[in-house]
C-alpha cells in the first residue's frame, strides 16, 4: 500500500469527510472564477456571470453539493 493511501485510511472518517468537502469547495470555486473569466457576460446584464463574487460562489456552493 502507497504511503499517502496508508495515512488517507489512517485518518478519522470525519477528518476525510472534512477534506473531501474542503477539496470540492475549492474545485467548485475556481471553477466558477474559471467561468466567469472564460465565458462571462459581456451585457453585465446576466445575473450570475456578470460578477466574479456571484459567479465563484455558486460555483462552491456547487462544488461542496458535489463533494456529499
């Protein structure tokens, strides 16, 4: 067994619930940074894209839903 697997299965189920959650908030975050910087709204008129605050957050929120 690799190293990182042995600590990974020596951890308490409720620390690696902990870091899964942690990981998926931060993939869901920058994915909708990502978003908001790739695609966008040129208008300003769309609700979610037109902000990077708005956009980054629904993208967590997004990634922590996931990460359950």
């Amino acid at each position: 067994m690799s190293a990182i697997k042995e600590k990974w299965m020596g951890m308490s189920v409720k620390k690696r619930r902990m870091i899964k959650r942690t990981a998926g908030l931060l993939i869901g975050a920058i994915g909708g940074f990502s978003y908001y910087a790739i695609i966008g709204c040129q208008s300003g008129s769309c609700p979610i894209t037109s902000n990077p605050w708005i956009s980054t957050g629904w993208g967590a929120l997004i990634g922590i839903t996931a990460a359950y």
